[in-house]
C-alpha cells in the first residue's frame, strides 16, 4: 500500500499592476470560460475584465474571454504560471470584487473563490505526479494591532464616502 508520493510546494506571485484587482478561483468545466463570461458582463454596466481557466483534463488548454484584451493577456500570462488545473483567474478594471462575487458564486461550475483583491497575491501551488493544484494563498499581510474607537469611526466614514452605506 502507498502511504504517499512526492510533493512540491511552490509560492506562485501573481503579477498585476498594483490597483488591479483579481478573483482567484476553481472550477470544474471547459464551459466555465462562456458561463463567467456571461455572469461578468452582466454586472456592473462599464466592467473591463479579462479571463483565464486552466483545463485540467483533455488538451489542458488555457481557455480565456474577456472585453479588456490587456486584461485577458494579463490572466493568460497568470494562469500560466500558476498552471493549475480547474483554476481560474479574472482581472477586473472599473469594477470591484465585491461587484462580480455573488455572480460568479452563482455559476454552476464554480466551486469556490480562494481570494478576490487588489493586494499583492501569491498563490500556494502542490505539484504531484497527478498534476498541479492550489492549496492557497497568501494575501497581505498579518495584523499589526486591533481596530480603536476612532479607527472604527474612520472605516464607517469611508464605507460611506465611497457609496457603500448610506
């Protein structure tokens, strides 16, 4: 009986202009390339995106979509990198995270979102004789205290200055 294989384990940095943000995810069909697609055009009105989906099984292409060529360029680029099967990867300009995120859960292929940020990215990548798969990522760093008074104060202020509260 085999108790294991081998394992490596690699940081993969995402490289991204430093305001672009990123939604890191894994799904589990080529149809995911169209169904994202469709979900990401249909949420905020101006969103620029580019798209990428590592294929896991088959040719193992990099499928990808996108209205932002240099954003579709970026995921390619990207994806490639981090070469995991059944991933994904979406670059959004003039749009958030917190915009597309219930859409792109609601996509049937997608089976989970490992990070959705403008924060610098690395991704923790395990490669077996299987192939290549995220195991996650880290995104930011660790806390340096504990929010006070005022600074909760300054987070209500801020949610409110940029439209998300009233």
């Amino acid at each position: 009986m085999t108790l294991g294989s081998a394992m490596e384990l690699s940081a993969v940095t995402v490289e991204k202009p430093e305001d672009l943000n990123l939604v890191l995810g894994q799904t589990h069909f080529i149809k995911t390339v169209e169904d994202v697609h469709e979900a990401l055009a249909g949420t905020v009105p101006r969103l620029r995106f580019g798209l990428a989906f590592c294929e896991a099984s088959g040719p193992r292409l990099i499928r990808h979509s996108g209205n932002d060529p240099e954003l579709v360029d970026l995921a390619v680029a990207n994806a490639r990198r981090i070469g995991a099967g059944h991933s994904f990867l979406v670059f959004l300009r003039e749009g958030f995270p917190v915009n597309v995120l219930n859409a792109l859960k609601q996509v049937p292929e997608v089976c989970g979102i490992f990070c959705a940020t403008a924060n610098p990215v690395q991704v923790l990548v395990a490669e077996t004789e299987l192939g290549r798969g995220i195991v996650g990522v880290v995104d930011g760093g660790p806390p340096l205290g504990v929010e006070t008074e005022q600074d909760q104060q300054d987070r209500r202020a801020l949610l409110r200055r940029i439209g998300y509260k009233l």
